[in-house]
C-alpha cells in the first residue's frame, strides 16, 4: 500500500499523525482466540473469554487442548452434538442446526475451566482443526517483550496501533518494518463493523504480529450529521480498538472519515462474527 492516508490532504494528515494520542484511545475489549497459519490449525489463545466455535452441519472438527479434558454436553445439545474426548482432542460432530450455546470443557489434571460457543449451520464455514494454547503473559504497552527469546517478537497493543498509523499516514522515508510483523489478506469490502447505518466500515490492511492480528479499517459518516465514533458500538470482539479521530463531520465534508485500529486475537472476519 502506498504510503500517506488514501484519504487525507498532506495538512491533514501530518496533523492527525502528530496529535494522534494511542495510548489514551486504546479501549480494552474482548476478544479469544488467534490465528497461526493458513495452512495449519487456528491457533487460539485462551484469555477466559469464551471461544466461539462453528460447526459446518455433517463435518467433523476437532478442538485440541494443552491437555486431557472432560466437556458437559448441555440438555440442548443432547441428540444434536456428538461429542468425543480422546488424548486432549474433542471430536465434534453437529447433526443438525443450532443457535450459540454455551459449553464447559475441564481439564482433567489442571482443573482449568474453557468456554466454548458452540453453533452449527448447513453452510458453516468451519471444518479446519483448532488448537487451543495457554498463552504466555503478554504485555499491553509500547514495549516489546522478550521473554522468550528465541521466538519472534511480541508487540503490545500501543506499538502495534502506532506501527499501523504510521503505514497509513507517516511520509514514506519514515516508514519501518517491524520484524515479526506480516502483511495478512482481508476482504476490501463494506462491512458490519459500526452497528447502525450512520457510519460505514470498509477494511484497508491486516497485518498478524505473532498470535495476534491488526486492521486498519475507514470509517466514514453517510448521514448530513456530525457523528462522534464510540468503540461500544463496535461489532465484534476486539482486544483494542482506536480511533484516529473520534469524531466525523457530516457526510461530504474532507474530514467525514477516518481510520479505527483494531487488535484482535483471530482474523478480522472471524473477530468481526
């Protein structure tokens, strides 16, 4: 992507990066799992948020843990879920279709409760196998954390959201690479992101730094009304989320759009479910 903000005069745009205060806006929210490799199982990471988990109706997944577990089938899912536990393995097999519903899996030998929201639909998208990690303690500020060494680099969310304002808007002899950090595909297509109709979200860029993910994302107001941008609004499930500005002028007017900075623990389109 070119350097410079697809959508800011070069004023602007050295004003917004200037004034842009990261770690202020930075919003906590929720988020549950990560991505490894496309090739490879969904690596998620268990922060004790529940992992939603969806099931193509007539295909087998299987869920793998750290170790043996026992999961509780609910009455709801009786007769509708066919569930095997094998070596720290869960083979799920869906029937039929169902709604999110919520399951307890328990480790056998730590004891360690996880969440699962189970569903199931005709046309689910989900068959690839997961593997689901106890993550090492990760740090959410500017630094990098070397706790482990001879493994990539971990960034925390203010470095991350920096690195991605500066790809967008800093002048190209400005621009770094962080290492560890990959240019990942995402669909450039309008997208559900803001809930109401007053805002539309389209994804620019997605980046993955280790077991986490980063999108920059346009935001731009379609109404004749100012709108002020809040990350309650926010479909999905977002480790950070941050806005470049926090308000929009009226449809039309240069300032009408702006960026939001999303970290989060699985690929967009998965976050965004």
């Amino acid at each position: 992507m070119a350097a410079g903000s697809p959508f800011h005069t070069g004023a602007e745009r050295s004003r917004g990066f200037l004034f842009v205060f990261l770690g202020a806006l930075v919003v906590l929210l929720q988020a549950g799992a990560a991505q490894a490799a496309s090739d490879g199982p969904e690596r998620i990471a268990w922060r004790k948020t529940p992992i939603a988990v969806e099931l193509s109706v007539g295909t087998e997944r299987l869920v793998h843990f750290p170790g043996a577990v026992k999961v509780g089938v609910p009455p709801p899912l009786q007769g509708v879920l066919r569930v095997q536990s094998i070596a720290g393995t869960l083979y799920l097999f869906a029937h039929r279709s169902f709604v999110s519903t919520r399951v307890i899996v328990r480790g056998v030998d730590d004891g360690r409760v996880y969440l699962l929201d189970l569903s199931a639909t005709a046309e689910g998208r989900g068959s690839g196998p997961i593997e689901i990690f106890l993550p090492d303690e990760t740090s959410t500020d500017d630094e990098v954390s070397d706790a482990n060494a001879s493994g990539p680099p971990r960034y925390g969310y203010v470095r991350l959201t920096r690195f991605a304002a500066q790809q967008l808007y800093a002048p190209a002899r400005l621009l770094k690479a962080l290492p560890g950090v990959v240019r990942m595909p995402v669909k450039r297509a309008p997208v559900p992101l803001v809930r109401g109709a007053a805002v539309e979200a389209f994804p620019l860029i997605a980046w993955r730094a280790g077991d986490l993910y980063l999108t920059a994302v346009k935001l731009t107001n379609k109404t004749d009304r100012p709108q002020t941008l809040d990350p309650r609004t926010l479909r999905g499930r977002w480790l950070a989320a941050t806005f470049q500005h926090n308000r929009l002028f009226e449809a039309g007017r240069e300032a009408d759009r702006t960026v939001a900075y999303l970290v989060s623990a699985r690929p967009f389109a998965a976050s965004l479910r």
